[in-house]
C-alpha cells in the first residue's frame, strides 16, 4: 500500500488531549484528513505531519508532552476552544514551529514558558481571550516572531502591557492590540519595534500618545488609532514616518490639527480623520507650501462643528485635482450661518470665499 506523506491533520469535537505514545499505531493515508466525533485525541500522529488543526473543539488543558517527537510540524491551530491552561514547555518538542494559533479561548494570562524553545515562530494569534495583563518578558523567547495578534477579548480585555512584555525582540513586522482597555502605550514597548509596518490600537480607551512613542518606527505603513479618546495630537507625533502609507485617526475627540502635523507624511495615499470634534482644517496640517503628493483618499465627515470658510477653499479645489474626498455627502457645514446644515456636495468657491476662484458647482 502506497502512502501518502501526510501534511494536515484535523481533529475536531475533542474534549481533552492525552498525551502521545513515542511511536504511532494508525497510518492515515491521505492529506487532509479530517478525524471527527472523537471524546479524546488518544491517538499518534505520524511523525512528519506539518500542520495540525484542533480548532472548534472543546479542549481546556493543552499539556507539555503532547506533541512529542514532532519534529516536522509547523504550523498548530487551537483556535475555538475552551483552553484555561497551556502548561510551561507545551511546545518545546516541535522546535520547527512558524504558527499558533489560540484565538478564541479561556486563557487568563500568557506565561511565557510556554513559548520556550520556539525559536522559528513568526506567526502568532491569541485573540480573544480573557487576558488583563500582558506582563514583561512574555514574548522575549520569539526572536523571529514578526505578526503577532492580541485583539481583546470581550467581556475581558487587555487593560496593561508591561514596557518590556517586546523585550529583546525586534523583528515584530505586524501588531495587532485592537479592541482592548488600554489606557496608554509606553514609548519604550515600540522603541526596538523598527521593522513594524503595521500597527493597530484601535477602539481602546487611549486619551493621550506621547510625541516620541512612534519615533523609531520608520518603516512604519500603516497606522490605525481610530476610536479611542484622544483630544490632541501633538505636531511632532507623526515625524520621520516616511513609509506610511495609511493613517486612520478618525472617531476619536480631536478638536485641533497645528501646522505640520502630517508634513513628514510623504508616501501618504489614505487619511481619515473622520467623527472628530474639528472646527477646521488648514492646509498647513501637511506643510507650508504643499500636500503629500501621493494622498489620494480623504475623509473629514463626522466633525459636527466644522466651520466652512476660506480655510477650506485648498480642500475645495483638490478634490478636483488630486484627491478624493469619501462619504463627502455627509460633511455638514455648522458655520457661518448662511451655510449651517449644508451639505459640502453643495457648497462651491463663492460660498467659501475663496481668493482664487476653483471650480463652481457644487457636487463631484
């Protein structure tokens, strides 16, 4: 009988995992086999396996031997299951991991021991589950790990993450901490984060970022802040990001953009500054004398008291020539009062004032 080298494994409806013989007694002779309706995972899994899936299970323990002798696997999802406790060493014995995944568990806390030994991981998600505190050192021991999920998991979310929880690491490429509790972000968390490309913090309870907390962050592409509880940004917050490429700021409770804010944005093609409290909006928020040359998408709507007059009239005129301004439909003008509740679709050059006369009409 002819085998095939099995590359994947499924395993689903599990209660508990059992930890393994040395050798294996059931040969599975094609990839991507899917095992259901098991009470316990008591079976060997061939030695050469590469992925594992046991996500939408009902396993709580994951215990240090189970994958022994595992040499091949690279990648174990455990994601949707009702996991408490990953003992210290759980995964020491497949050194070749590059993925894990753990969304969607009970895990309370991350103890770093459970990561020992896994020096080629690169990708990891522990998503959605009940943990408050990210304390220090916890991902020290992944010195390839370049994605790494932690969104918040409802009804508990991260509130804390120690300054050094990165420690030691500096090849994190993606950072996910979305949809937590987190108050504020300590500068030196990020400080050897210098291959970051994307970072989200989105829909926290943020109200402040300090001036040098993306400093480092040069290769930074995209940046997603919105929905937090930010009033100010400070005019230097944004320097020396030369790659970013997409900045979302919008739905949070700034009330004022200074001059230069985004003047270092050159590679910028997508800006939302939507759902804020701005009054207005001048064009030395990019530079003195000129504007990113590759932003190309633009939302401002949302900002209940936004003042159309002369200070717009550059907005005016670029969304004829180099930009496109989304949901323009929805920007309504609070002031002056010939132009409260005004629609900008309808607003031409002549209602702003505009010293140099653009294009009449109102609409795109």
């Amino acid at each position: 009988m002819e085998i095939i080298k099995l590359k994947i494994l499924l395993m689903s409806y599990i209660s508990y995992l059992v930890p393994m013989a040395n050798t294996y007694d059931v040969i599975f002779d094609k990839a991507g086999l899917g095992i259901s309706n098991l009470t316990a995972a008591n079976i060997s899994i061939p030695y050469d396996t590469e992925k594992i899936v046991l996500k939408d299970n009902n396993i709580i323990v994951v215990p240090r031997n189970f994958f022994n002798n595992l040499s091949a696997i690279k990648e174990i999802d455990l994601d949707n299951n009702e996991i408490e406790i990953v003992e210290d060493s759980a995964f020491i014995w497949v050194p070749t991991l590059t993925h894990v995944r753990m969304r969607s568990n009970n895990l309370m806390e991350i103890n770093p021991n459970i990561f020992l030994g896994l020096n080629e991981l690169i990708f990891l998600d522990v998503s959605y589950n009940p943990i408050n505190i990210i304390e220090r050192n916890t991902f020290s021991d992944l010195k390839k790990l370049r994605i790494l999920y932690l969104y918040g998991g409802e009804p508990e979310n991260i509130e804390y993450i120690h300054k050094d929880a990165f420690f030691d690491i500096t090849s994190i490429e993606s950072l996910y901490l979305a949809d937590n509790n987190l108050q504020n972000i300590s500068t030196h968390l990020l400080s050897e984060q210098k291959q970051l490309r994307i970072l989200k913090i989105s829909r926290n309870e943020i109200e402040f970022l300090h001036p040098s907390l993306f400093s480092n962050l040069t290769e930074l592409q995209l940046l997603y802040i919105e929905q937090n509880r930010i009033e100010v940004i400070d005019e230097t917050l944004f320097k020396g990001l030369v790659q970013l490429r997409t900045l979302g700021i919008q739905n949070n409770m700034i009330r004022t953009l200074l001059t230069g804010t985004f003047s270092d944005l050159v590679s910028l093609t997508r800006l939302y500054i939507s759902g804020n409290k701005l009054i207005s909006l001048s064009q030395n928020v990019f530079s003195l004398v000129n504007h990113p040359p590759n932003l190309n998408k633009f939302r401002i709507d949302g900002n209940a008291g936004l003042e159309c007059n002369v200070i717009l009239c550059w907005l005016f005129d670029a969304q004829w020539d180099w930009i496109t301004i989304e949901n323009s439909n929805s920007i309504i003008c609070s002031s002056p009062l010939s132009l409260t509740g005004r629609s900008w679709t309808t607003i031409t050059d002549e209602d702003l004032q505009c010293p140099c006369k653009g294009i009449e009409g109102g609409g795109h």
